[in-house]
C-alpha cells in the first residue's frame, strides 16, 4: 500500500506523532499577570517562592495544652505529672504570656505556642483536676503535635516550579502565602478552518446537497477541554487561493491551525499544498495507518503546527486525541511529568467480534451498557458518515497495529470520552 | 468509640454518604437558555429531538461513481460491466439530471445522489475508459456506500435526553441539525463559608496566631471542577449568631452550603448546632470512619444540603471528593449512567509500609516517581497540619475498612487529583 506522498507504507500513529513533536520547538508561550481566582487549570510561568516562613509562628496540630516537654517526661496513669493552668490561647492571638517550669496553657487546633512552651499534650491524655490544674498521663517529647515556625515552607524555598498546572489545592496554597497574583501562559490559539463547499453555518436553512459544520464545534469542544482556546474562522470554499488566504491569515495570531473536511484524495484536495506552499517544513505526513483518520495530514509553518483532518466526525474525534492534543499540550507551555496522561477508563466485556486488518490502530466507537451486573461495550457499526452514532458513543475501544481483531466476551478497556 | 452523637460506633463513609443523599430529593434545578458555544459540559434540561430528517438527502460515503446498482450485478475484473459517465456530481449542489440504465456519475465523499442512483461504486474499483465510459470492476449492493435520507436522524426522533452532559460531539452534532440554542439546568450555587477566628483573608498580612484562608481557594476548584458555582462569603468569627447569620443568609440563594473550621469538638464547635436550629432534618452525621476527615458534619436544612468540614486541607480535599462531589452532581440535573463515576488512576508500587487501623477507611497522599522505569507511589508523610504536603501529592491511595495497611512493593491504585 503507498501513502498519499507516494511512500511504500502508511506512516504509523507512533512515528507520525514523533515526526510532527520533533518539529515544534518548545516555544515558550506569552505570560499573563493573573489574580489566584482566576487561575485554576493555568499554568504557571515562573517558579513562585515562599515570601514567607510557613508557619510564621510554632502552632499546635491538636486540641489540648501547650508544655514544656520535660515537665511530662515519665507521666503515666499511675503517676501523671501535675501542671498548673496558666492561660487560654485564643485562636488568632499571640499569646502574651511566658510559660514556666509546672505550667500548662490551654490551646486549640491551630494555635500559637507561647514562649517556653515546646510541645502539645492531647486533650485526651489529660485529666482536669480542677480549675487550676491539670494531670498528665502520657509524656510528650520535644516538638511533639507542634508544627515549627518554617517547618512547612522557608521563606525563599521554590513552592511551585514553571511549567504547573495548577490546581485546586496548589491554589489554596498560595492563598496561605498570601501571593493572590501570579503569572502564567496564555493558552495556545487554535484556528479552526472548514472547508467545503457544502458546508453551511449551522444557524442556516440548508438546501439539498448541502450540509451543517459540524466539526468545528466538535473541535471548538475538544480544544477548550485541552486548555487551548479554539477560534471558529468560518467556512471556507475548497479553493487554493481561498484556504491559503484564511490559512496565512491564522498563521499570524495562531499558536496551532487545524483545516478539516478537503484531506481525502480528490480534485479539490489542496490542503497539503497549501502547507507546502506557506512555509517550512511543511506537510510532515499525509496519510496515517489508522481507522478512522487515515487521510490525516500532519505538518508544520515554521513553529506552527498545521493539520488537515478529514471531514468525517468520529475521525475528528480520534486524530483529535492522538496528534492534535498531545502537541497542543506541548504548546501551553506544561511540563511533562512522570505521570502518564491518563483519561477515564472502563473495563468491559466487548459484545461481539470485531475485525480489525492488520497494519493499522483501529478505534471503534462503543456504547457501555449494564447486563447482569457486568459492564458490555456494545460497537457502535454503522456507514462511517453517520453523526448521530457520535451521541450513542461512550468512549472507544483500540485495536493494536498487530492485532487482527477482538473476540466476542473479551474484557478490554474502553477509553471514555 | 463513640462518635459526635454520642453513637457507639463512628458511621462508615458509605452509610454516610447513603443517609445524605437520602435525604436530598431530586429538585429539578433552574433551567436557561444557551447557545449551543456557552453549552460544553451543562446538563440539558430537556428532551431534543430532531426538527428535520438526517441527511436531508441520500449522501454519498465514498468519493466514486453513483450508479443503478443493477448495472454492476455480476461485474468482475475478467468481465466488467460498462457505464457512460453522465456528469459530475459537485458538492454542496442539487444534481439536477436523472441518472438512465447504463449511466454513473462521477461523486466526492458526502455528494448528493441523483434520481435514478441507489448506490456508489468506490473510485478504486473503476477503471477510466475515456472521457465518457468507466469499466466496474466489482458489484455494489442497492444502498452500498450511501446514507438515505433520514437514515441517520428522522425528523422528531429524541436524539439526546433530559440530564445528559454535553460533550464537544453531542454540540457539533446539535449544530449538524441546525439546532443553535438549547435549553440547560443553571449550574449549582455553592456557598462557602470560612469559620475561625485566627482566619484572615489571602491579601491581608497576618500577625503571629494568624493564618491566611487556605480552604475556600481550594474548595473554590473543586467545586468549579466539579460543575458548580463556588460563592465564596468571606471569613467569620466562630461565634453561634455570626455563623447561625451567614448560613441563614446563604441558605436563600444557594443549593448547598458548605462551613470551613470549627467542626472539631472544642469550646468554640458550634456548626453541629447552627445546622440543627436552622431546620430539618438538619445534623445527619458527625464524625465518620475516615482518615482525614473523621469530625466532618452532613446534614441538610430542608432541600439544602449542608456540609460542615474540618479545617485540615488535605481533609477538604478527602471530604469534598467522598462527599461532596457526589451531592453536587445530583444537584447539577445530570442522570446517572451505566457508566460508573471515573477519574485518572494510575498503578503503582509503593515505596514505604503504611499502617492503617481497622475500621476506618484511610486516605493517603503519595507523589508518583519513576524509579527505574517503574512507577512508584511515594506517601507524603508530615505532620497533620503541614499544607505544602498538597503541593507535593499527586494522587491518594484509599486503604479501605478492613485492612489494615499496605506492605512496601505491593501495586496500588492511585487516584490522581
């Protein structure tokens, strides 16, 4: 089988995607002053330093009194220690007291250790005697249920480094340092061209022959869940000159260009030329061993990414996953973790045989459906033009380049959507 | 052990979580109008039915020929049958010529089929004569290769039901038929209120006994994560009018409320019966079999479920995702699936023995390292109060009920924030 640059063999999923990370740098993205508010799931684009020691006073992790340890040591049911009530430390206020040789000071979760105080016994390891005094029944050793001034962060100390997404806690955790602005990446714009001369908006009336845009809502979707921001650029006639306007347009305030509809071989195919025809490298491949989005084409215009995917929704969806996010992580500036990439997933038992040829990754659509107690993933068949099986889909079930199919009652797991 | 009800026994995390949503009816939210961009993720209000036929004509599949398939009964390579090509089909264009015995007509991937036409022959089983004739060179069933009119959608059919969640597909799909605004449930409102007097805001510089308002920034992520609106109402003194106040006030204008602080048992523990004066059922539970989180509150106050919360932020996050998020989506409209509720897991080794008593469920944060091509799950150890531990955990480990820890190298399943 050749490919559509005339090569023996269809590129395969693996080494297209490589093909199309080796060629774009790692640029880094604008940054943008934001308050912490307005910064869930950004990334951050300078290391953040603690302006601070964390805690800035010793606090105590329990409820009970504040001691000198030594005052404990040895205490036990039989033979506690007795310490006289000094105080109350009132949450919030820095108590302003001493604590001597023999006393105890009340102290609650959270609290500010007075001086001369170095550990927390437990309410519960107390008996009240009276009201000014107290037993001990278990020794506490230096340090003990006390959090030290410093002990959580130094001031100075890299709390969160470039390149962190960040999250609900790590949000939290700035607000307890008191930063409440920062400075992240901008996220990557991601032009989206459709091509066709019979696509029509879909707030339009449509004749015969014609159909509505789909994808570029699909794709808006996609783009948004990725951390990108998807511009819808309109719909465009599959002529050269047309597409190569829109597309040198994008190219000037795009982080990344996706064309869809006009990549299958035909007379009004001219998406690889046009990539060609803007700059280097160019179209990077142009024909993938994968079921559906075969006719996929990768490439690049200088640092930009430029993708033509075929036309058929599911496709979009698939090649979606597999090239389009991946680079697009890339581009907002994330750095890789050890952590894989992981979305949902289900473990099912598959309804009925699937075929697969060998040579390609197939990805086919499924529904999961509960039968007995047990989870089914039921294929989702149907003419490849259909839009309404993208609703009844669930997730999608992969079958491996070198697997011939999947039997019927096999568990596999569905990669939900 | 006795629970906060004075209970022999503290109720398990799934017993508590049973008794709240027993007691939180399905209240049909509030519905809005969107347009189908502003509608990724909501919840649909109502049931959508299709308001015309799909395709709204017979469409082509393949880019081939449109033939009378009784023209190619029996063709072969050795035998071909022969067709005078009739035109070509453009797209987006009505063909406006009746296909006659002997005839095809050149067409592209989602043309329109001519009268007369009742199936395609892909280009790659033709062969070109000349400019007027094709040879075919395989047989092509009635329907072959082309979606009917209506065959996808028909017109009035429910393509998407009450209480689904949008995906980017279902919106490109809703654009396929031309519907632009949708009918949606408004999101949740969900007020925080941060109790304690040692709280100040993030902005605010603190004194020694001060620490800044950690949790309702991160709640704030959770719950924006978890499709609702996070309404944060400022930090108020642990005294029982102030907090009775709040709540009150909150009660009207929010679907749930959630109080920070104050719900460990102390002088100044008042939440418990704030909650119960408010109205009934109030206090559900108090005190659950769980590490962190054990003194969490749940109870309601008429259809409002309210959630009073220890002020340990790994607790937060432990109690949000037990609790809370579970409440949260009943309240957003959405219908339950077959599909059980899933986020990113990963397996792991863990690196280090980890005790756990019996009869609680225990939560542990670990970070993820790679260690020689392994993955690794490291616990985050420290102190209870310490909260740069969150920075530095990527997921938990549950070690449940009944077991009583894990043993270093044993595979764990980590569940990542």
């Amino acid at each position: 089988m050749r490919d559509m640059l005339g090569r023996e063999e269809l590129i395969t999923v693996e080494k297209a995607l490589e093909l199309i990370l080796k060629h774009i740098p790692f640029k880094t993205p604008a940054e943008i002053n934001l308050t912490i508010g307005d910064s869930y799931g950004m990334i951050i684009s300078r290391d953040i330093f603690s302006p601070e020691d964390l805690p800035v006073f010793d606090r105590s992790t329990v409820d009970g009194f504040a001691v000198n340890s030594a005052d404990t040591f040895g205490a036990t049911e039989s033979f506690p220690s007795y310490l006289s009530i000094k105080d109350e430390i009132l949450m919030g206020e820095e108590p302003e007291f001493e604590l001597k040789k023999g006393e105890a000071a009340k102290i609650a979760t959270g609290g500010m250790l007075p001086e001369g105080a170095d550990a927390v016994v437990m309410l519960e390891h107390t008996q009240q005697v009276d009201e000014r005094m107290i037993e001990v029944v278990k020794p506490v050793a230096p340090g003990e249920n006390v959090i030290k001034a410093g002990e959580d962060a130094k001031k100075d100390e890299c709390i969160l480094k470039r390149g962190r997404r960040l999250r609900p806690q790590d949000i939290g955790v700035l607000a307890g340092l008191g930063i409440t602005d920062i400075w992240v990446y901008e996220k990557p714009r991601v032009s989206i061209i459709s091509s066709g001369d019979e696509i029509v908006p879909a707030d339009k009336p449509i004749r015969p022959g014609q159909v509505r845009d789909i994808n570029s809502y699909n794709l808006s979707g996609l783009i948004l869940n990725a951390g990108g921001i998807p511009v819808r650029r309109g719909i465009f006639s599959d002529k050269y000159e047309i597409i190569r306007d829109v597309v040198e347009e994008s190219l000037r305030d795009s982080d990344m260009v996706v064309i869809t509809g006009g990549s299958s071989v035909g007379t009004k195919d001219m998406t690889a030329r046009v990539i060609n025809d803007m700059g280097k490298p160019g179209v990077l491949f142009h024909g993938v061993s994968l079921k559906p989005g075969k006719p996929m084409i990768g490439g690049a215009v200088g640092n930009v990414p430029v993708f033509g995917l075929p036309g058929h929704p599911v496709a979009i969806t698939v090649c979606f996953e597999l090239f389009i996010e991946p680079v697009l992580k890339r581009l907002t500036g994330a750095v890789n973790t050890a952590i894989p990439v992981t979305r949902g997933t289900v473990k099912a038992r598959i309804s009925r045989n699937i075929s697969s040829s060998s040579g390609r990754e197939e990805h086919v659509s499924v529904a999961i459906e509960e039968r007995g107690g047990e989870l089914w993933a039921v294929p989702i068949l149907g003419k490849s033009g259909l839009i309404t099986t993208l609703i009844k889909a669930d997730g999608m079930v992969v079958i491996p380049l070198r697997k011939l199919g999947i039997e019927a009652g096999e568990v596999v797991e569905v990669r939900l959507f």
